[in-house]
C-alpha cells in the first residue's frame, strides 16, 4: 500500500504543472471557506455574547445595546416598584459624522457599571465615583485606532474627553467609548433620558415581557445576537458559494486523477499483475489526492492570511477582522479532507473495474 | 465552420462521461460566480444615490443612526419660513429600524401628502393607507419578506396591514411607510420627529439655500443640512467593506473558473494526443486540427455555461432574492444581461485559451509521437 502510495506521490510530482493548477482550484475554494467562516466566527465572537445574569429593559423593536432605544429615567422606579431589585441605567449610541469616524458611545452608571460588565484594565484607570467630568474610558481597539493613552485627549461628539483608562472585554465592547451617563446625557441633550436599564434575571421579569408605553425585556446580549443573525443571509450565501467551489475542484480533482490514473495505466497494469489488489489502487490514488489537496490547503490558508490582513468589515464604530482560529483551520482540513476522498472516489471506481491487464494487451 | 461544429459535438458526444464531469465542474464555478455578481451588484445598487434632486435633509449632527436624531420644532417652523419663495414643502420624518418577526425593517413616517411629489413613491399595487391600521411597503421590502397586500405586520406591538405596495428611487428606501400622525400616535411620547426634508421651490438656487438654512440661527447649532444625494451616499459608505468582499470573493471564483477552464479543456486534449496523430496522418493541418480543438473547448464551456447561469437564476428565482439584508434594507439579486454577457465572455475566452495553449504541444510534436502516446 506504502509503495503504491509513495508511486502515486511521485507521478504528481512528475506532472508538476498539472499538480499546481490544481492544487491553486482547491486552495481558491478553501480559501473562500476560510474567510467565510473567519468572518463569521469573528462576528458572533464580537457580539454574541449572552448575560445569564441581567435582562435588558429597552424599547420595543429597537437595538437598545447599541442604538435607537431612548426611555425616561422615571422607568426605573416603576421597574423596581414592580418587582426588580435594581434598575441600572446605561445610554448606548453611535456619534460621529460619518461611519468611518464613528464610535459606539455607552453612558455607565459609574458605580454599578462594574458589576455588568466583565472587563480588565490595559492601561490606566477605571471609572469611578467621583472621577472629573469629560473623562472616558477607551476600548482597546477604539484606542489603537484613535492611538490614545491614558492622559490624552479624545473628541466625542465635538467636546473632548480625557482618557483615564483603557479597556478590553474581547467583545464588541472594545470599540466603545465608556463615558459617565450624565456625561452622555448632557452630549446627546438627553436630559435625564436613558437608552436601557438592567435588571437582574431570575426576578419577577423574564425575557420576552412586553411593559405598556412599547417597551420590552429582553436578555442582555440579545441584541447583538439578533445583530449578528442578522447577516446570517449573507453568510449562508457566501457558505453555498465555497461549497460549490469546493464541489468545482472536487469534480475537478477527479477528472485531474482519472486523467494521471490514464497516463499510467501501463505502470498500474504492471502493478497489478504483479499482486497489487484493488485496495492498493485505491491507496494510489488517495496518496495523489490527498497530496494535491494538503498542497492546496496550505496555499489556501496562505491566501486566507492574506487577505484577512488585508480586509476588514467596518460598519458604523465597529471594525471586525476574519478570526482565523485553530477551529477554523480544523474545519477547512476537513473540508479538504472531503474534497480529497470525494476526488478520489469515482476513480478509485473506475479504477477498480477496468481490466488493467486486458488493456495492457490491447495496448502493446 | 459546420463540419468543425459536427466534429466538435460528435466527439462530446463520444466522450460523454469525461465531457459531463468538465461540464459539472466548470458549470458549478459559473453558477458560483454569477450568485457573487449578483450580490456585487446588489451592493452597488445599494450605495448608489438616489439621484441629484432638489431635496435637502436637515438632521442633528454628529449622530450615525437617524433614529436617534431628535429634530425640534423650532427648526421645523424656520424651514417653513422660506416658503413658497425658496421652498416649496417642508416634510418632518420619523425613522425607524424595528423588528418585524424574525427580520429588521426600517419603518419610515411622513405627512402621506409629501409621499408622491416629495418622496418620489409610485403606487404599483393597493391604495395609500386611510385607514389607521394600514401601512405601505416598498416592492423591494415586499419582496425580500414575502409580503402582498393584505399581509399582517406587528409594530411595535400594533398589527398593521399592508394596503399599498410602491416603488422608490434609492434602496433607503426599502421599507415601510405609514403617515406621519400614526406613526406619532403609534409612538406615543417617543415619536419624536427625526429629520426633514426640504424640497427647494423650482425658481431657488439649491446650494444658496442649503447655506441659508445651515446659517439660520434654529438650525445652525445643532442640525447639519445635507443634500439628499450626499446624505445617501454618505450614509451607505457602512457597507463598502462587504462590497469589497464580496468584489474578493468573485475575483477568487473567477480565478477558480481560469483554473478549471483551463484544466477541464487542457486535460480533455491531452487524452486526445493518438486521435489528433491519426487527424494529422490523415491530412488535416495544424490550424484546422486546433481549430477543431477550440471548437470543441468553446461548445463545452458554452453548455457548461448555459447550465451555470440557469442554475443561478433558478436559485436566485426560489430564494425570492431577499435572504439577505443588511441594516434592514433587504437586497434583490438578478443577474444582469450585462454581467450574463461578461461571463459568457470570460468562459469563452478561457476555454479558448486553454485550448490553445494546450493544443501547443500537440501541433508541434510528430505525428509518429503522437500516434505513441
């Protein structure tokens, strides 16, 4: 089996031409699986990000966690009058005059807002009770793009803010500017307006509640869950296309080792009078297949690291790059894998039904 | 031409499992790449403006989303100053993006009597809503969410039925309309007015008033004043990135269609090494034995082709077209008679060239050589 295998690699080699092309079809498919599924990884890495511990209170039909939610402050003593134990409020927009310089603003309660939010300090200081007015915390990602440390002075809506601290969450977070909410509130004209307010889960609300005046209890995260879905089309559709890119240099592949299996077939009939069965046949051409495929994998995940430094998905404050995780990489060797027995399939058939020896005849 | 035409499909016909196999192959990456034109297009319709008109839209600066945007009254009634010298409407607008089931719509809210002359919608179906519980909806919206007249949609918690269906310029607006006073009846105390539109009466110059409103003193502090077109464009910008993935992913199908064009006709000659000795033993030169090769290659990249463009027009035709959205704007797919014909182009030039390079070897090795192999 060995033999024929090593055989099988060396007549790849010898068709070098004919192997490169090849292995580019397949490196293109898996290249096309690759960035699909990074980027999707990496949005739902980015936003969904479900609390088991708070519900969100928000305005019904809106994206409270980032936007188009506004409710009086006055909700909270009606929340807590109803059954919660706190009603913690926050604001969460977008400002900016165009979406290349946008940044997702979210207006904290400066002393419960750690008790939300799971974060770690990178440089600096957190917010706390009785930090000056106009300071802001920064995401790291916000700050890379911004390049501002602690000390420096950032614009917000035309005012600036000084930086106290910097932050990571590992989520869409890190493209936030923290600011304190009666900060917020005065650089929206808000009043005393607030986008949302949590509340703990496990008490008299659950998720799905509707409140009367249009307002809504869902669960912290869901937001950027339904965000996230929400180019799940598109993904579907970029999924079918790799597919059939995946489908094309399988069928490709086959008619590729139909083609090299012809070429040899003198060598093969020798092969096989000699004791070689059908197993080892097959042996010989899943080495070729496998061989074209491995070659088209690394070169498909060199062009996936390329361009996903060379891309990025930017809307309003966000900036989502392709998350080439282990996982994912596990998952187009995989799909490589199938590529490689699916183009070996139908000739290792063809193969193994045709008298090699009755050719071998016929030819001389 | 007939005679290399007869040769070509007699000898697909003959072959016509390996023939099937490179039809499959080269008609999935077609299939592939006509989906990926698609939504290319899609894109780039979707960031198109909605063309130079004498429409301005004043809304709070510095704010990304518009729904968030508050527009006071003051502002509202020092644009309805310059009326009728320099104005000819003035329409405050409620924006929003809300759920409806499963899917994210912008709903959009206007006097009804500034939908035609203001906002440009034509009625193709229905009657504009006059009942409180009826709406409108923009074709491409109907479409991407299966929606007829008649349909029930659930707003923020009201049910409403779609009693018009209409078409508009620009893929802002794709989505659903209802007259002003409900959507502020429907909202209560947050139905807050967002921006307006200011249509510019026939006889002003455009660009003087857009600087005298942006300089009113109502207006000047917190509201930037835009022209319809700039606002647009300025606002699609979010969705450039996706355009240039999706421009990537169909360089990357068109790559894969040079490779298995390539392969797929190179392959199918290189076999054919014994039958083009005995063509050129028999007399046939070298231009005609590659023009019959061509010829070949060509037939085949077309039927490959037929069946890649049939198939993406009948997955096209079965997912409505609207199984993606972005920022609830859904996007309509079609394959333009445009991107059919570059692709057609692309896989007959491919085919050819793969015939031709791969015929090199053969025209020029002895006939000897050839009938060895």
């Amino acid at each position: 089996m060995l033999t024929l295998a090593s055989l099988g690699l060396r007549a790849i080699w010898i068709h070098w031409r004919m192997t490169v092309l090849m292995a580019l079809t397949v490196a293109l498919s898996l290249a096309a699986f690759l960035m699909m599924r990074a980027y999707h990884t990496a949005l739902h890495r980015h936003y969904a990000q479900l609390s088991a511990a708070y519900l969100m209170v928000e305005q019904s039909g809106s994206m409270g966690e980032f936007m188009g939610s506004r409710l009086p402050a006055s909700l909270a003593a009606q929340l807590t009058s109803a059954g919660a134990s706190r009603a913690i409020p926050e604001i969460h927009s977008v400002v900016g005059s165009t979406p290349e310089n946008a940044i997702l603003l979210r207006g904290i309660s400066l002393e419960e807002y750690g008790e939300t939010e799971q974060f770690q300090i990178v440089a600096g200081q957190p917010l706390r009770p009785g930090s000056p007015p106009r300071s802001a915390m920064l995401g790291v990602r916000l700050a890379e793009k911004k390049q501002a440390l602690p000390g420096a002075t950032v614009q917000i809506r035309g005012r600036d803010f000084q930086v106290a601290g910097v932050f990571s969450t590992g989520t869409y977070a890190d493209h936030e500017a923290w600011v304190a909410l009666y900060d917020a509130q005065a650089l929206l004209g808000w009043g005393s307006d607030v986008s949302v307010f949590l509340i703990p889960s496990g008490e008299v609300f659950k998720p799905g509640d509707e409140l009367p005046g249009g307002i809504s209890i869902v669960r912290k995260g869901q937001n950027g869950v339904n965000l996230a879905n929400e180019w799940n089309g598109l993904f579907n559709l970029l999924g079918l296309i790799a597919s059939s890119l995946g489908v094309a240099a399988a069928v490709a592949l086959t008619n590729i080792l139909l083609r090299l299996a012809w070429l040899h077939r003198r060598e093969l009939a020798i092969l096989q009078s000699l004791g070689f069965g059908r197993r080892a046949l097959a042996g010989y051409l899943l080495a070729q297949s496998a061989g074209i495929s491995l070659a088209g994998y690394l070169a498909g995940v060199a062009l996936a690291l390329i361009l996903g430094q060379a891309t990025h998905l930017q809307t309003a404050g966000i900036s989502v790059r392709a998350d080439l995780s282990w996982q994912v990489l596990a998952a187009s060797l995989l799909v490589a894998a199938l590529i490689t027995l699916a183009g070996a399939a139908l000739p290792a058939l063809w193969l193994s039904r045709l008298n090699l020896a009755a050719l071998l005849r016929a030819d001389s | 031409m007939k005679t290399l035409l007869l040769y070509a499909w007699k000898d697909i016909r003959h072959d016509w499992a390996r023939t099937l196999l490179s039809i499959t192959g080269l008609a999935v990456l077609v299939f592939s790449y006509h989906l990926l034109g698609a939504m290319s297009a899609s894109f780039s319709n979707f960031a198109r403006d909605p063309g130079v008109n004498r429409n301005l839209i004043v809304i709070e600066a510095d704010l990304i989303d518009p729904s968030e945007a508050v527009l006071e009254p003051d502002a509202l009634a020092a644009a309805r100053a310059y009326i009728p010298a320099q104005v000819a409407r003035v329409s405050p607008h409620i924006f929003r993006q809300v759920r409806a089931g499963e899917r994210i719509v912008q709903l959009r809210a206007a006097p009804l009597s500034d939908w035609e002359p203001l906002y440009r919608m034509q009625l193709l179906q229905g009657g504009w809503p006059e009942q409180p519980h009826e709406i409108a909806c923009a074709e491409t919206a109907a479409r991407a969410n299966g929606w007829t007249l008649g349909s029930r949609v659930r707003i923020y918690g009201s049910d409403f039925s779609i009693s018009a269906i209409f078409r508009a310029q620009g893929s802002l607006f794709a989505a659903l309309w209802m007259p002003l006073e409900r959507a502020q009846t429907l909202y209560g105390a947050s139905g807050r007015i967002q921006a307006m539109y200011v249509q510019a009466a026939e006889s002003a110059d455009i660009e003087q008033l857009r600087a005298s409103l942006q300089a009113n003193p109502a207006i000047a502090s917190r509201y930037t004043v835009f022209y319809e077109d700039s606002y647009t464009l300025r606002n699609n910008q979010i969705i450039k990135d996706v355009d240039l993935l999706g421009g990537i992913a169909k360089v990357l199908a068109l790559l894969a269609i040079t490779f298995g064009a390539y392969n797929a006709t190179s392959l199918s000659l290189v076999e054919r090494a014994r039958e083009i000795g005995c063509l050129r033993a028999l007399g046939f030169s070298n231009t005609v034995t590659r023009l019959l090769l061509l010829t070949r290659s060509l037939l085949q990249g077309l039927l490959a082709y037929s069946l890649g463009l049939v198939l993406a027009l009948v997955y096209i035709a079965a997912s409505a077209g609207g199984q993606v959205s972005v920022y609830g704007v859904p996007l309509i797919f079609s394959v333009s008679p445009a991107q059919a014909l570059s692709g057609l182009l692309w896989v007959a030039a491919l085919a050819a060239a793969g015939a031709w390079i791969s015929s090199r070897r053969l025209v020029g090795a002895s006939v000897a050589d050839l009938l060895r192999e």
